[in-house]
C-alpha cells in the first residue's frame, strides 16, 4: 500500500508541475500577442495616407503637365531651341 500512494503522489506532483508550467506559457504566449497587437501598425492609416497622397500629387501632376504643354508651344512657336527646351523640361520634372 505504501508504494501505491507513493506513486500515485508522485503523479499528483508531476501533473501539477505540468499544469502550472503549461499554465504559465499560455501566460506569457498570450502576453507576447496582446504585446505584438499594440505594436502592429493601423492598416487604415496606411490606407488614409496613401489617399491623401494621392490627392496632393493629383494638383502637382497637373501642374507639371500644364508647364510641359506650355513650354512644347514655345518651342513649337520657335520661342524656344531645342537646348533651351531640353533644359527647361528637366527643370519642371526635377531631373
């Protein structure tokens, strides 16, 4: 009978150390998760920011292509050379 309460008791003590040791991960997994969620990024405010870029490039891009139309009548008029022309471009387009 001694025996058998020994081993029975040793099982108690191994069971337990198990719970307590699986209790304890899940703890700090569940931790490491809630950590990561607060860290992560919005993915709204990616997409709110690409919007907003997208609307300021709209004007800067018209206003490219307005100066690149005007700059080809020049040229086209005879108002410009084809050096002068070339220069002027690469000045609007920031080359």
């Amino acid at each position: 009978m001694p025996g058998l309460i020994r081993g029975v008791a040793r099982t108690a003590v191994v069971a337990g150390t198990a719970t307590a040791v699986s209790n304890r991960v899940s703890r700090r997994q569940a931790g490491r998760w809630a950590q990561q969620e607060q860290s992560a990024p919005d993915p709204s405010a990616y997409q709110q920011q690409a919007t907003y870029q997208s609307q300021a490039a709209a004007p800067d891009m018209d206003a490219t292509i307005a100066q690149l139309r005007q700059l080809a009548d020049l040229k086209a008029q005879g108002v410009l050379s084809e050096a002068e022309f070339e220069a002027q471009k690469a000045r609007i387009l920031g080359a």
